[in-house]
C-alpha cells in the first residue's frame, strides 16, 4: 500500500504511521529522518543537503525528492511505503507524483488526520499569563472575569509564549497556509482518506484501519491476478454446481449458466 500522511504538527501522524507500518508491513519513511541518514552518512545526495544547511538554505525538493527515490528503491519498499512530512505544499505533491508514476508506484491514498486547527491555534494565541501570580487564562476557553487583569491577585494577564510554543505556533501557520490546497489536491484525484484525529490513539487507529483495509484487500487480490469479482464468479458456479449434483436444480444448459454468472459480476461492479 502506497500511502501519504498528512496532519497538522501535533496530530499524531509519527504514532499512527508507526503502528501502521507494523500492520501492513511497509516502511514508514520520515522525510526528517532521511535527510539526517544522508546527510550523516555523506552520501552524495547527503553532501549536496548539508552544503545547503550550513548556507542557510532550505534543502530542495529534488535532493529530497532524490533520496525518496532511493529509498523507495529498498527491498523493504517492495509492497509500498508510508510517506511521511513530504509533500508539505502542492508543487512537491505533483513533484511526488511525476517521480512515483516514474518508478511505477503511484500513490494510493492521502491519509489526513483530522484535528481542529483553529482550536490548536486558539490553545496556543488565547494563552494568557498573570503577571503577578502566573495563573494561565484562554481568552477563548477559560477568560478571566475582567479583561485583562487576573480573577486571583488582580495582576496584568500577558500574553507571553516561550520559544517552544512560538515554534509550533509557527508551524501550524505554515500547515494551515501550505496544507490545506493539499488536502484540495488529493481530493480532486479522489486519494484522500479523512480520519478524525481526536481521542484515544487505539480508537484513532481502528479507524484509520477501516479505511485502509479495504484499500490493502483489493491490492492483495490485485497481486494475486485475481480481479475482484472473480471471487464473486467462483461462488455462483460452486453453488450452482453442487445444486446440479445434488439433482435440485432443473435442467440448464452451461451457457446460461455463464450468462447468469456474468450479470452478477457486473451488476457486482456497478
Ligand atoms: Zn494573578
């Protein structure tokens, strides 16, 4: 199974991919930690990815489109592959595209695992903190009496954030911005899977399997050579076979009998 996770930062995309990867027996490939393999290794797509590093630039799509591309030349990348933290923005999607169309693997679903973004944002932007004693307010979710000014000790209510919640506020701008045309994206092709992404880390997981397995199923039988309605075929003449045997079944001629068959099997397909 050939998948892309997409989700917010804080959405439980690494957990998720994890238990995944166990499940179907597929890499879960972080483009994070790619880029750190090649770069520690010295690699020459590694050289080129810490060259721009140590310049300040961004590592470009084609180094790390280029190391997807070996990575998914593993033996272990065989029955398909996790993609996880690429594509981030619509041009790298349809990069990723032409390369696995390419290689011969194209995608098969764009898993998104859904969470209230504007919620995220409004923990992270509503915070405020009293001056005086420290007591944490939400603007939006638990104000103070008075604007402003804390319910306790009267103090001055700051909104103060630390680095560490200026970065992740950063990023779920940048998510929010980049990611939504990509959700966009995948769902003109008709690839995107929306999980609810809130609650219990084994609920969400179920029900990403709910989605998946029937994708994994057909893929399997597709490996097989066997096309989905054959199964469907093989069942009607069984049964009518053991009904002619057992002498219940009036007499037919075996053409008809196919004719029957078939109108299953399409009818099965509409
Ligand atoms: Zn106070």
């Amino acid at each position: 199974m050939r998948i892309v996770l997409l989700g917010a930062p804080g959405s439980g995309k690494g957990t998720q991919g994890k238990q995944l990867s166990e499940k179907y027996h597929i890499p879960q490939i972080s483009t994070g930690d790619l880029l750190r393999a090649a770069v520690a290794a010295g690699s020459p797509l590694g050289v080129r990815a810490k060259e721009a590093m140590d310049d300040g630039h961004l590592v470009s799509d084609d180094i790390v489109l280029g190391m997807i591309e070996e990575r998914l030349a593993q033996p272990d990348a065989k029955d398909g592959f996790i993609l996880d933290g690429f594509p981030r923005n619509t041009p790298q999607a349809q990069a990723l595209d032409i390369l696995l169309a390419k290689i011969g693997k194209p995608l098969q679903v764009s898993l998104l695992m859904d969470v209230d973004l504007d919620l995220l944002m409004q923990r992270l932007t509503g915070r405020r903190t009293c001056e005086s004693c420290s007591r944490v307010f939400n603007v939006y979710t638990s104000p103070s009496k008075f604007e402003g000014r804390c319910d306790d000790c009267g103090g001055n209510l700051r909104h103060r954030t630390d680095d560490k919640e200026q970065t992740i506020e950063n990023r779920l701008k940048v998510y929010q911005a980049q990611t939504a045309p990509l959700v966009k994206y995948y769902g003109e092709q008709d690839k995107l899977k929306t999980v609810d992404a809130i609650g219990e880390i084994a609920d969400i997981f179920s029900r990403i399997c709910e989605l998946l397995d029937a994708v994994h199923e057909e893929e399997l039988l597709k490996a097989k050579g066997v096309p989905a309605d054959v199964e469907a075929i093989t069942a009607a003449v069984t049964e009518k076979l053991s009904e002619v045997r057992g002498g219940k079944a009036a007499k037919k001629t075996a053409s008809s009998e196919k004719k029957a068959v078939k109108k299953k099997a399409v009818k099965k397909k509409k």
